[in-house]
C-alpha cells in the first residue's frame, strides 16, 4: 500500500479502505493500491500542521518563496514521468494539455506565490502612524485543499492555485489528492517535500493524503486546528463541506459549479455566426467539456442566423469524436444529467451513441426555449458535467432578459456582439443583468481560458462560489482568501512585525501609509 | 403607531405586534408605541431595496458622499434632541458620552464613509492592461443591518458603521433597529430620509423597520434579494442568524462577544499596579461595562504584587456607584451570567447588592485560579455582559500560557509591561500566544476605545466575528464586507466601468495597474 505524507515522512497510513485508480482510456484497473485514512492519519496531520504554522511564523516571505521556486524545478525536473501518470490516470492528451499547458501552468503559478510571498503586498499593511495602529494580513492557519477531479497538477490540492496562495501566505497545507489521480498527486507530494528540505522549510508544511471517508472530511473541515479550507468540486460535495465548516465558524472557499451562459447577439450571428459555432464547439468539448468555465448555456434570440448557429453546433458537435471523460461516475453522471435536461423539457439535437473505448459519452447539444427554461429554470441549471451543452432559444430580448435574470450565480458569462456595432442598442440591458450573475464578464471569447493575471476572478455569485469577494485563480488576490486581519495598537515600535514599522522594510512591499499607498 | 421607513415613505407598517421602551433609568415604560413589523413589511422593503440597488448602480461616489455628508450635518442640527431621545432610551449620559462622544463619532464616520466613496480606492482596481483583464470590487446588493443595543447612534443600523459603509459602496440598507432604542433611530431615519431627498438618490436607499420577530429575522437574512447582512449583539442571535445566511450562500457579517483579555506583566504590576488597577475600573465600569471592548478577562501571575492589584480593582468596584443597564432582560442576563462563572469556580471579591433605582447591577470582580480556567474553559469564557470582571491568577508564566492558549476567538487582547524593559524577557513568549486569539493586539492600553482610524480592526477570530478576515470600523477597510468582485476579461473599451479604463479616472482613487500602484 501506498504511504501518506505526513509531517514530513511517507509513512504507512492509517488504513480505513483501499482503491485503485483507472486509465479512463481503456477503463482499466491501475496496479498501485492507494489507502483511504483513516481519522488517525487527519489528526496526525492536524497536529503536525499546527506546530508547522507556529514555526512557519518565523521564516521569511524569502523563504517561503525559495521553496515554491524550488517545488517548480523539481516538477520540471520530473515533467515527462509526471505528464505520463496524470495522462494514464486522467486520460488528458499529453500533447498540449498537460505538457504544453497544464504543466507549465502548475510552475507558473507556483513562481507567481513565489514573487508574492517575497514581495510581500497581499499583507495589505495600513499604517496610522500618528495614533500608532498598524494592521495587515497573516496566515490563517492550517489550510486544507480538497483538490478536483479535472486538473491532476494546476488545481492539485498538493501542487495548484489554492496551495501555491495558501503557502505563499506562510500557511501549511493539508491536501486532500483527488482519488481518480493518485499517483500523479504521490508524484508531486514528492517534488514539494523534497522542495521542503532543500529550502529549510519546516517538515509539515505540506502534507497529503489520498482519500478519506465522506464523514472524516466533514470532520476534517469543522477541525478546531484548521485555519481555512478551500475546496474546488461538485456542488452537492461543497455544499456538504460548507454546512459542516460554517457550523463549526471555520472559513471555507468553494468553487462549485458554474453553467458559464454565453450570449450571442444577433448581430454577431448575422456577422461570423460559422465562425462562433466552431469557436463554440472547440471551448465546449475541450477536454470533453470538464472545465468548471465550460460553456454549457448559450443564449440566442430566435432568427434564422440563429437557426443556423445552433444547426452549425449541433453538427459539429456530432461529427467529432467524443472525447474521454475522467471516471465511469462522471460517465454515469453526465448521462443522468442529460437525462434530467431532457425530462426538463430541453431536446436533444445530436445523437446519442459515443465512440470510443474508453469513458465516452457522445458530444450532446440540447434546446430548449426560452419558455421552458423559465418556467423550469432549477432543474435545467442543473450542471451535466461534460461534453453537452444547451441552447436556450429566446423568441425575443425581452425573453432573453427575463432568462438571464433567472441564471443562479456563475464564475463567467460571456456577450458576443457585432464587431461592426449592429447590437450596441442591445449590449447595455444584456450586460447589466448578465454582470450580477457573474464572476467574470467577457466581450467576444470563450469562458475557458482562465489567464493567470493578478486581474483575473475565479470567482462568482453563490453557489458558483460560497462568497463573492474571493477569487481562486489571480496572484495576489487569491491569496487573500488566507489570512487573517491583525491590528497592533500601540504596540511598542520593536514589538511591531518589521512590515508595519515606521521606517519602510526592504524590498518591493506596497503599504498604505498614512493614506498614501508607497514602496520602499 | 409610528410607522415605518419603506421605499422612501413613512407608512403604517403591516403589524404583527407592539412594543415600548422603558427609561432604564427610572424603569418607567414610555409613551411611544412602536410595530413589530409582519413578514410583509420585509417584502416590500427588499422589493425597493432591489430597485435602489439597481438604480444606484448609477450614481457616482461623488453622489453617494454628498447623501452621506448631508445625513452627517442633518444629524448636527438635531443632535441636543436626538441625543435626548437616546439618553431617556438608553440611560447614557448626555455628557460627555452622548453629546461630546458617540455622536461626533457617527457623524465623524458618515463623513469617513463619504470621503472613501468619493475616493473609489476601496474598490481595489486591479488593471492588466497587456491582456484586458480589469477587476474591481463592486456593490454586493442589498445590506441588512441589525444594529445593537449598545450604541444607539454609532452603531445603529440606520446611522452606524455598518450603514455608513455599506452605503458607501453603493449598497442600499434595510435597517433593524433596536428595540431598546426606537424613538432615537426614527430621528436618526428621519435625517437620513431627508438627505435622500436632497441629494437625490434613490428614495428606498435607506429604509427601516423598529422590530422583527426571530422568524422573519432568520427568513430576512436569507432572501434571495439580499446580498449581504451585517448583525452586532450578542453570540445566541448572531449564530443563528449566521446559520440561516450561510444555509442560503448569503454572507453575513458578525460581531458576537468578545471578553477582551488584558495580561498585566509581573514588572508592570510592580512598576505601577495601582495605576493600572484604577486604568482597569475606569475601562471595565464605562457605560456599565456594556462594550464589546469591555475588559472581561484579566490575567496576572501569582505575587504580592497582582495580590494588590486584584484588591485594588476590588475596592474601586466596591466603593463606585453602579452603572444602568441597559434593559432588564440585559439585568437578568448579567445576574445568570455572574451565576454561571461561579458555579463554573469562579468566587466573587465584590459585594451582592447594587444601588441605584434604574437596572442596576453591583459593579462585579470575580477571581479564579487557572487551574479551575482551565478546566472549566468553556463556561468561563461566557460573557456576562456588564460591570463585571474576572480575574484569572495564575501560579507561574507556563500556567498563564496554558490559560491563553485555552482562549477563544476575541476582538482585542493587551499586554501590560513593563516601562523600563522588566518583562521584556516574558512579552515575546505571551504576545504570540495572545497574537493568535485576537483581531487587535493592544500594548498598554485599554480595548475600550476603537479608533476611527484605516489601520483598525475591529474584528476578530471565531466567535468573536464570523471570519477573521473583516473589520467592522476602520474606513476604507470596512466597506470590503459589501464588495463583490468583478471582472471584465477581455471587454471592450468603450463597456468598462470609468475606473477600469486605461485612462485614469478624475480624482483621487488609487489603483493597481500592470503591477504598481498609482493615483491620478
């Protein structure tokens, strides 16, 4: 059986059950057996991150980011062994996803923490200087990242954004790898604790396990010895995770699900309507459309442009391969969640048999008018994870402003408009509903790029997210989501942490100084 | 019946009860009578509050802080009544606290409030402009705001911090009064009401209800028109307030209880016990000990020295005149409280009988050693809200960490030293254990007074507040609690909010573009 990384050694894990993870390519059952914990192996790791936070509050954002540079170069070093595991565990394409992007993504992040840790500006210093009060941000405390299903290394509870912020902030990190990628996250677990040794960091500063019992991760979240919890997944999972957290009044940043709706305005069809539907298809069956900014509802006002837009999808949607999906649940998933769309009132335009041998389910188009949609709004904003999509058909803007009221809260929605003017009349009224129902508004793209800008909002309205203020994706920002507000109040000038002293520390840190933000 | 401040109108409300206040200073009821607002009056003030919303979306800051400057002086030129009306609902003095104190604070805070939404700099503008990616924070929707009973101006839900900062962000305010002070916060409505007016911003920005029933409380706070509540009082309401929000995905800031610890070095105590337990009385008997801030919980380590210091609070408890209350049921509740901490172990210095003919309780110093602290945490760390204090002794300083390390989440902790470096050895070991339980870190200096300046915190860890990451005063911070964050990706030039175009905005906003932070 595989061992667990707690504080700072692979050791034999607590042993509450055992899995096997599979290539979703072949449906085969993989050889390395992996442990899921008991709570022993939580409340080891518990333990160790609560001493790890305590000396962690001695080392310096230096430090911190000598160890994040180091995690990348190790997971660099190993590229070509990691990129194998996470395609045979996951079925992503070596080439581009993982080599070209995911990967290299993983690092970038990683060294985006690093900067920030040594910079040191997410601490958002304010200094009064005159009534002596000073505040910042500092670690939360213990943070513990339940990875996805969909990003074996850029989401990685052991290697993605939400470590990479969480650490750059001085936190520990307990990750919780995803199971249907195990020896990927075993892969990276050892990058970063060799990253922790050769940098000095304290032995627990990230920990991992495999698996865990639905009930320990409850129980894990609600722990009085975690700072914060973020957790990226299902909805019906995160919202599990939010009651127990939020009972328990510990933080927790959720990113659940989202339908990502996209509207195209009739201009923009009369304009490259073609064109949009190839734009549509290639983002919507990107990795078989398991991104959490998949663009799984699109709006269009009934003409014939529209008519044809939908037929181009749909066709296109038909005619390529089915791309292969991370796990037989997610098969089984989506399957029931077409199911639903269609019990709901939405039509399949596409037909439905998958090729492949592996986990295929076929690319799936659905309409529904505007009508049904409305009259039906829950169950067909259900998310079918996956290659399908929905088209809502509205008889005209006003129906389609009444549909986009009734969107739940998103991470995106995007607004596809004539490049030569035709719908300005139109673009103000869409946007401004379209903007409260979303994280991130586009002009013109698809959802499915997430850059990685201290600008960007990985984030959104409930229950795309738990709070509409944090952003998961966007260095520093999304490091904000783990700290804790401190204020000294006339504190003793050599008590002060060296941040909020009078006389500005050395290095790149932006503070807000009786008013005035200044560097340096 | 006094009618009720919706949508711009006062109007009868839908009732589904009464109440009057009593002067707590003669006990006697007064002539006023007040509604208990139905479920009805809630869905109509949310059916507005929308409305305002979405019209404020188009007003300027500069607009919003003309209202909010124009509320301030409406309040001056009807401070010597409003003042009275507090004085007879509440019990404080009209001098120094009412008059000289908390009502050039509220004013103070409402011109804070406007400054910041003049400025812009709370909405963190973030522009890379290499990709078009812009974000900023936005208004959240809707702000519901229970204010507490202790402040009838400062912290009232229609004049307080919480109001002034949610409207600076151009969120409108359903105010919940409290019913210990209602004629006061119809004044208050009645000056805000008319600066609506005259500044011309949407009639239902500001509206507000005297009472609820819990149900309708708990109903309010998850509307699904709401975007975020913000609650002060006590840890039982806050927490089931906090469920109901969280239950529906709507944020939900709190202030719950907090005893302050204040731990008084051996050298202090040395150096200046007498001082410092005058210092003590001074801070613990204002208002009747009736603050958040108030200095519940006093560590000392075992000496002839703290022996006298713990006499010496005694004694001025004794000998002082005690305070009114605020209420009965806050009468009742301190005498249960005290009960409690005795029957927990803790034994009574200070005398059973109180004088004064309002709901006077005698000014209370219990004393209880750590070991009987510790065993007993969590029923000594109940607040009993009022004049009185518990002294923790301690036999040494590893038994005074133990008992700090035992604490829960508070808002303020001080540290009293030594001027001339005696405990200098003992600080750094105490302060880091202290640092961790608390949102403001004090030297010196008693938690009482809450500066209105940036650099405050006014927050803290769990259960002091609902997340450690929020502040309650403190201007620009505390207007984050009502921001959403919003991304524009890729959107065209001309569509962008006037603060996230390339070209900087008129004024004074600072914002982070391509890396740096710059102004103008």
């Amino acid at each position: 059986m595989t061992e667990v990384l707690v504080a700072g050694e692979w050791r034999a894990a607590s042993v509450a059950g055992s899995f096997r993870a599979r290539n979703p390519a072949t449906r085969e059952e993989l050889a390395q057996e992996f442990p899921v914990s008991a709570w022993a192996d939580c409340d080891r790791a518990l333990d160790a991150a609560v001493e790890a936070a305590r000396l962690l509050r001695g080392f310096s954002g230096e430090q911190l980011g000598r160890f994040l540079a180091a995690y990348a170069e190790n997971i660099e070093s190993r590229a070509d062994e990691i990129v194998a595991l996470a395609n045979e565990e996951t079925g992503l394409p070596v080439k581009p996803r993982l080599r070209d992007v995911e990967l290299p993504r993983t690092t970038t992040q990683l060294r985006q923490a690093a900067s920030a840790a040594r910079e040191g500006s997410w601490t958002q210093a304010v200094l009064d200087t005159k009534n002596n009060i000073r505040s910042h941000f500092a670690p939360i405390g213990p943070v513990v990242v339940f990875g996805p299903n969909n990003f074996p290394l850029a989401f990685n509870g052991i290697s993605g954004g939400d470590f990479a912020a969480a650490i750059a902030t001085g936190c520990p990190v307990i990750a919780k790898a995803h199971p249907l990628h195990p020896a990927t996250s075993q892969a990276l677990a050892e990058c970063a604790n060799a990253a922790l040794a050769s940098s000095g960091l304290p032995a627990a500063t990230a920990q991992m396990l495999y698996h865990l019992s639905n009930e320990d991760g409850l129980r894990l979240v609600a722990d009085g010895r975690v700072g914060a919890t973020s957790f990226t997944g299902s909805r019906p999972a995160g919202l599990h995770l939010k009651a127990a957290a939020d009972k328990a009044g510990k933080p927790i940043y959720l990113e659940m699900s989202s339908l990502n709706p996209i509207v195209y305005l009739p201009g923009a069809l009369k304009e490259r309507g073609e064109a949009l539907a190839t734009e549509t298809a290639d983002s919507g069956l990107a990795a078989a459309g398991q991104f959490c900014t998949s663009p799984n509802l699109l709006f269009v006002v009934e003409s014939s442009e529209a008519r044809s837009f939908i037929n181009g999808v749909a066709k296109i949607y038909s005619e390529r391969a089915s791309g292969t999906l991370f796990s037989e649940a997610g098969l089984r998933g989506l399957a029931k969640g077409v199911e639903r769309l269609v019990e709901a009132g939405a039509k399949a335009l596409t037909a439905a048999t998958a090729n492949g041998k592996g986990y295929c389910y076929p690319n799936t188009v659905l309409e529904v008018s505007a009508g049904v949609f409305l009259a039906n709004g829950e169950a067909l904003q259900q998310e079918a994870f996956g290659n399908a999509t929905t088209v809502v058909l509205c008889a005209d803007l006003d129906e389609l402003h009444a549909a986009l009221e009734s969107l739940e809260g998103n991470l995106t929605g995007a607004i596809y408009s004539s490049k030569a003017g035709e719908d300005d009349a139109f673009y103000d009224g869409v946007a401004e509903i379209l903007r409260g129902k979303v994280g991130r508004l586009m002009n013109d793209k698809m959802p499915t790029g997430v850059a990685l800008s201290p600008a960007m909002n990985h984030g959104g309205p409930y229950p795309s997210t738990g709070h509409p203020g944090f952003t998961a994706v966007g260095i520093p920002r999304s490091l904000q989501r783990f700290g804790t507000l401190q204020c000294y109040d006339g504190v003793r000038p050599e008590r002060l942490p060296a941040a909020l002293r009078d006389a500005a520390p050395h290095g790149e840190i932006w503070r807000a100084v009786d008013g005035s933000w200044v560097r340096g």
